[in-house]
C-alpha cells in the first residue's frame, strides 16, 4: 500500500514538474505578411489630368487616398469626372450630342526608392464607372420634338482598369508633387453612339499629395 502511495506522490511531483516546464517556455509570436514592425501612413491626393477620349481632349477632375505600408505599398480608393463638355457630332439622326461622366475604384500601387527626392510611382486603378450621352434638345429640358431633332439621352454603367506611371517629387516629409501618365482601358459599355475604344485612352497630369510619408 505504502509503494503504491509512493509511486502515485511520485507520478504526480513529475507531471507537475514537467507542465510547468511547459508553461514556461517563450510563446512563439503570429506571424504576419508584413511583419509586427510594419509602418502604416496615410495620404490624400489632389489629381488634375488631361485625357484623350473619342478622338478629342478633355479634362478629369479628382482625388484619391489611402495607406502606405511600409514606405512601399499603397492600398487606397479614387474617383475622376469628366469637367470639360465632349461634343459628338451626329448629323444623321440627331443634333450635336454631349457627354458626361466619371469613374473610380480600388488603387493598388507600389513606390520604389521613396526616401529620394525624386523617385517613382507605380499605380492601378481597378473599377467601374458611368456615361451619359444627350443632346441639346435634352439638355434644354425641351420634352416634345423640336423640329428638325427630337430628345436623346442614353447611360451605360462599365469596367475600367487604369494602370499608371509617376515620378513623384518630395517637397516636404509631408507634402509630394508627382507627374505622370496613365491608360484607361475601358469594357462592357453599353452606349450607342460611343464604343469601349472611344472611352478609352491615355491620360497625363498633375498630383498634389498630403500626408505622413
């Protein structure tokens, strides 16, 4: 009785011993993409672009912002409209028609040496956009047909992928310049009088940047 006493103090001093061997071993850290010294900032973007749609130049107001992860990443959301009138010509079947709209989405970029004065920018906007198409009679509010032309007036929602190139310029740690250029490929219009092509087209500009960089 005595041994068997012993035998089960015995069994229980290890299986303390040995938990709290266990317990005090170092707990292992999460591992993470980015790691736990990852640098999260934030920034706004002012954007004024030139751009080539239907075979003419208009003008692009908008902006843009997010995150930049570790000094090399961008994660951000962006938004364009259209602030110059695009005139069509459409003789046969209606007068002059005008166009209207924007687009914007997700901007994933990365940024290459941003510790330089002058360094370079690597943006991709992917995500949709709207058009409208009217003419004057529209615009007018004129809702029966003026002779010789009737009201006209068609919209489209599409998808629209952007990728982009900017050298950017640090003017202060909390204030960039940055020039470049982009390409707008446009899909999946529905509008009549213009195709995915003529939305289509190469943009250049001006980017005003504010943030923690």
């Amino acid at each position: 009785m005595k041994n068997l006493v012993l035998s089960l103090f015995l069994l229980l001093i290890t299986g303390q011993l040995a938990w709290a061997q266990e317990y005090e071993k170092p707990v292992k850290p999460t591992k993470t993409l980015l790691g736990d010294g990852a640098k999260v900032r934030g920034f706004g973007s002012l954007d004024m672009r030139m751009t080539e749609m239907k075979d003419d130049l208009g003008l692009l107001m908008g902006a843009h912002g997010g995150i930049i992860l570790n000094n090399h990443f961008v994660i951000g959301l962006g938004g364009y409209g259209l602030t110059s009138n695009f005139e069509l010509e459409d003789s046969e079947n209606f007068d002059d028609l005008y166009m209207y709209g924007g687009y914007g989405g997700l901007i994933l970029g990365a940024i290459f040496s941003p510790k330089e004065v002058v360094h370079i920018y690597t943006p991709v906007l992917i995500g949709a956009g709207g058009m409208e198409v009217t003419n004057r009679n529209y615009l007018n509010n004129f809702h029966r047909p003026q002779p010789p032309f009737g009201t006209f007036t068609e919209t489209s929602a599409f998808f629209v992928v952007e990728p982009g190139l900017e050298v950017e310029i640090n003017i202060t740690r909390f204030f960039k310049v940055g020039l470049g250029a982009s390409y707008r490929l446009v899909r999946e219009s529905d509008l009549t009088t213009v195709s995915n092509k003529d939305l289509s087209g190469f943009s250049g500009g001006l980017s005003l940047k504010f943030g923690k960089f």
